[in-house]
C-alpha cells in the first residue's frame, strides 16, 4: 500500500470541516475526524488547524454507491458494443480476459475511480479477475469496495478455481476499512453446483459478502428449471446462497414467489437497468412487486463493457423511467425513493449498513455544484433523478479526505493515458 492509500484507510490526519451547506432545507456546518462524521448541524463550525470547505450554500448530499460493477472494463468501453449478451462474452470479452495482467486491471480500475470521484458514487461492488489489482487501485484513488474475483468452472477446471480464488482471499483481507471481502460466483450457468456450495462455506468461515449475477436473461430462467427443476432463486436458496449478505444483480426474470423468498432471507437484488437495456435482455427488475415483497433494491451500472457509463446518476434516471413507463404508473417510483436507491438507503448492506451524514457515520459525502442549471429550481430529489447527470456533483469527500474539488481529480490525466496504453496493448484501445 502507498502511503496515499495508508492515509485514505486511516482518514485525513488534518480534520476536515465544511461550513456553508444545504442539507434538508437549513444551512449546517459538518466536521469530519479520523474518517468520520463527528458532527454535523447548524451549529458546527470549524476549528483551529481544520482544513476548511466553504460551501457558499451548496447542497450536502449523501455519496452514491454502485451495487453491481467490473471495474476494470473500463478498458472495453466501445468494444463489441453490437452484440447480445452470449456472443458478447464469447467472442469478445473472454478471450481479452484470458490475456489481462495485474496492471492491465490496476489502471483500469483507476480510470474507473475517476469516473466514480466525478459523479459522485465513494463505494462499490466489484467482480472481476486480478481483486488484489483492484484493491490497490481503490485504495490509491481514496474510494471504497466490496472486492470479489470470479468464480467460474464452466472449463471444469473447479480445483484451479478453488486455489486461486483462496489466494486472493488471502490477498485482499484485513486491508483496513476501505475494502470488503466478497465471493463472487459469476453466475449460475458458469458455476457448478459444488462450486457455488464451496463459496458459501469460504463466505460464511470469512464473515465475506456474496456476489453472484442471477436472472439476468429469460433462458437462464428457462436453463435452471430444465437442469434443476426450480427457478434461480429458488435453486441459490436450496444451495445456502440467499443470505443477508447476498447481493444478486439484475433481477430482470425474478418473479413473485422469487421474489418473496429474497426478500424472506434478506439478500439484495441490484438493479442494472442501462445494461440490461444495452444487452437487450428483454426487461429490468420489476420494481413494485419487489418493494411490496420487501427486497432491498440498490442501482449498479454493470461494468463500462455494457453500459458503457459509470456515471450512476444516468442509470437512477432510466431505472425510474422504466419503471413508470412499464407499469403505465406515474407514482410507481417518487422521486425522493428513487434517489434513496442510488444512496444505498434502500440496501444498507450495499453501503457498509451504516446511516450517511450522520455523527460516527463514514465521512463520505457530496458537495453539489450550487447554481447548476440543473438544479437552480424545483424539488431537489426530483432534480437529482431527472435533471441531474454526474456533473452536478462538484466535490467528493470520502473519509473526511476531499478526493475531488470543483470538478477537479487530481492525476485523472495520467490515470485515462495509462488505461489508454493497457487497452492498446491488449488491441482493444
Ligand atoms: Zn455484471
């Protein structure tokens, strides 16, 4: 770990305090010590030696965090961008993967960092090859993530798969607060039955998180019910793998009783709307029939490879108006849940399970760019959903350490022409 990384772990040594925001209508003060919030309210104000924001009466808001990524395809953004899911994979995405290093991934994680910094989302969940890459590359650009390599033995090579994925478990624990453990299946049509049942036990020996892709496309439904007799979720359940900590991202195909069954053991589905509309899988979660089971939602962008944005803010306004357009219900998804879902309030697992902006909370937040076309008038949560891109976002604090100012990250030049020169070495840049 840089000494960088070290400080971004620790917190900010100098304590951090920004004066000046809007935060629900009134004018506060937040200060931010050893990483997190220790206060925040109209009353606070800074104190000698902090290092001070003044937000002129910018608004304060919660970071972003985005449920479902690879962050690394940030090297295949505008590749084989034309086909479907299976042909995308096959014939693009898995013969390059066979060749990336650990740099290759580094760098491409660190473009998505930057990415990230600039439209607001301070965690994320990750499943891609090379984890112990990836948690550097968080690490050094001060962010948060919940950190998996794939697990994946549709090459009948499940041994190899087991010694690797237990290496680089080894590799990314006790890394300090800014990465998460997580086994992360890739899916149930790539995984074994063994296989998926071994990453439970590593899961639940770790106290690490589940990451599996479930449902995304009708044959995978259609796939599980001939070789298993069940529908995904209920296949996941019989294995063990629908859990607290379970995150399945997409959802598309999940219906009623799949549903019911999530939301019984606790597990998180993540929504990934932009992908799956890219990918022409047919549909998005259904929304409604999730929140009246009671299944925590969160928003993920899927990797750069099929959205091809990291920006979060573009994903929460398709999602809501998927949402309202298929159910021909313009109250299906106000405004105000629809951002809690980019926040992470409707999934606090995806979030840490800690409540934002508030004291011993993480120091994570958002200053908004005040006077933004954007959001000079009207409802601000609504602004946020439809208004919005990334681009309001003027500064990103995580651990009380500011990682972006007045839309400035610093080194994001030398950052896109190291990806840039991985992607050409791998003839896809
Ligand atoms: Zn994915």
């Amino acid at each position: 770990m840089s000494g960088d990384s070290a400080a971004a772990s620790r917190g900010a040594a100098t304590p951090l305090t920004v004066v000046g925001a809007r935060l629900d209508g009134e004018e506060v003060g937040l200060r931010c010590r050893d990483g997190l919030i220790e206060a925040v309210g109209p009353d606070v104000v800074a104190e000698p030696g902090d290092e001070t924001i003044d937000a002129a009466g910018a608004p304060l808001v919660p970071s972003l965090v985005n449920g479902h990524t690879h962050a690394a395809m940030t090297l295949f953004r505008g590749y084989g961008g034309d086909l479907p899911l299976m042909r995308w994979l096959q014939e693009k995405i898995w013969p390059i993967e066979a060749k990336l290093d650990a740099e290759d991934v580094y760098w491409g994680t660190r473009l998505a960092c930057v990415e990230m910094i600039r439209t607001g989302t301070t965690r994320f969940w990750d499943m891609y090859w090379q984890p112990e890459a990836t948690a550097r590359a968080v690490e050094d650009a001060g962010l948060r993530a919940t950190i998996g390599g794939p697990l994946f033995d549709a090459d009948g090579r499940t041994a190899e798969t087991q010694a690797r994925v237990l290496a680089e478990l080894e590799a990314l624990a006790d890394r300090g607060p800014a990465i998460d453990l997580a086994l992360a299946p890739h899916a149930i049509y790539t995984v074994s039955e063994g296989l998926l049942h071994w990453a439970v036990e590593q899961a639940a020996e770790r106290g690490a998180a589940l990451h599996i892709h479930l449902s995304e496309t009708e044959k995978e439904v259609e796939d599980c019910r001939a070789a298993h007799g069940v529908r995904p979720a209920a296949y996941l359940d019989r294995l063990g793998l629908l859990g607290e900590r379970t995150v399945l991202a997409h959802g598309v195909w999940l219906d009623a009783e799949e549903l019911a069954l999530i939301a019984e053991r606790g597990a998180t589905v993540v929504a990934n709307p932009v992908a799956n509309m890219k990918l022409a899988v047919g549909g998005v979660l259904p929304y409604a029939a999730a929140r009246q089971a009671g299944v925590a939602v969160g928003l993920g962008t899927d990797g750069a490879g099929s959205n091809d944005s990291l920006d979060l803010f573009a994903d929460l306004k398709v999602f809501a108006l998927m949402q309202r357009h298929l159910s021909g219900d313009a109250t299906v998804l106000p405004a105000a849940e629809a951002w809690g879902l980019a926040t992470g309030d409707s999934a606090p697992l995806l979030r840490g399970g800690r409540e934002p902006l508030r004291p011993g909370a993480p120091a994570d937040f958002l200053l908004l760019r005040k006077g933004s076309y954007e959001l000079g008038l009207g409802d601000l949560a609504s602004n946020l959903v439809y208004a919005a891109s990334g681009s309001v976002v003027d500064t990103t604090v995580v651990a009380g350490r500011p990682l972006m100012r007045g839309g400035e990250v610093e080194g994001a030049e030398e950052i896109l022409a190291r990806a840039a020169e991985r992607a050409r070495k791998l003839e896809i840049g």
